[in-house]
C-alpha cells in the first residue's frame, strides 16, 4: 500500500501532491525545454568553429566572459512514427536523448562540435535555438553538419 491508498486521509493528500508537483514544475508538464549549455576555456584561442546541424542560425554573442566560449541549444526531435515490433518501446525524449558538445583544440582554433545528434529513419535528434556566446576578438565560425545515423562529433581539423 501507498499513501494514496491508506484510510481516508490520506486520499486527500494525493491530489494535492499532485497539484502542488504540477504547479511548481516537478512534474515536467511545463512544456517548456531545458537549454544544454557547456562552456569552453578559450586561453590564446583566435578562432572557434561551431559544428551542429543547425549552426547557421546560431546566435552569436560578442563580448561575454573573456576567459570562456558558452554554447548553449534546446533539445529537439524524436522518432515520430516509428512503430517497432516491440510493443513495450517508448519513444526517447529530445532530452533525454544524450545531446551534447565536445571541442578539440588545433593552435590557436577551437572546434567545437554537437554529438549524438542524428537522422536515421525515423528517428531525428539535434540541437535547436543555438547560442554562442564569445569573447571580444575571437571570432565564431559556423559550419553546418549533414547528420547520420552514428551521431559522432565532427572534431576533424580545420
């Protein structure tokens, strides 16, 4: 037995845990994404390349903390209209899906590219909404990806 099932009081406390998770967000029904953000030291760095998907529409901010590169983006995607065989699969959320970033320095260039995002099929997962935020005098490259099914960082040289 749970709380929600013991005597009568205690089926009163059930609803308003409910409600209460709902109003302050506990419950994820908020609808609103969480933003991935990863920051990259940028000592003696000239130039940073941004490898994702949808880099192009990236926004770009100058000025931000001179010691760091910040990128951020909302997760994005699914596997709309996948129907396997396994009547016990669930389709995987955009945040949960494993998003991220990961960077490799060449000199004085900076690549910092998405993994895990992928096309394959039915399934579609990427970064949406990009931000970079950078310091004056570095300056921000960004170079679409063309996604697969492997989902691997782009960290190849410049």
């Amino acid at each position: 037995m749970d709380i929600f099932t013991r005597g009568k009081r205690n089926l009163r406390i059930g609803p308003i845990i409910a409600i209460a998770a709902v109003l302050s967000g506990c419950a994820g029904l908020s609808g609103a994404p969480t933003a991935y953000c990863r920051n990259f030291a940028v000592a003696g760095v000239e130039r940073v390349i941004i490898r994702a998907e949808r880099a192009a529409q990236a926004e770009v901010v100058a000025g931000a903390d001179p010691d760091i590169v910040r990128v951020c983006g909302l997760a994005s995607g699914g596997a709309a209209g996948y129907h396997p065989s396994d009547p016990n699969w669930r389709e995987t959320a955009a945040e949960d899906w494993g998003l991220g970033l990961k960077a490799k320095r060449f000199g004085t260039v900076l690549v910092v590219s998405s993994y895990n995002e992928i096309e394959y099929i039915h399934h579609y997962y990427s970064f949406d909404s990009l931000r970079v935020e950078s310091p004056e005098g570095v300056t921000v490259t960004l170079e679409g990806r063309t996604l697969n099914g492997d989902g691997e960082a782009d960290l190849t040289p410049p």
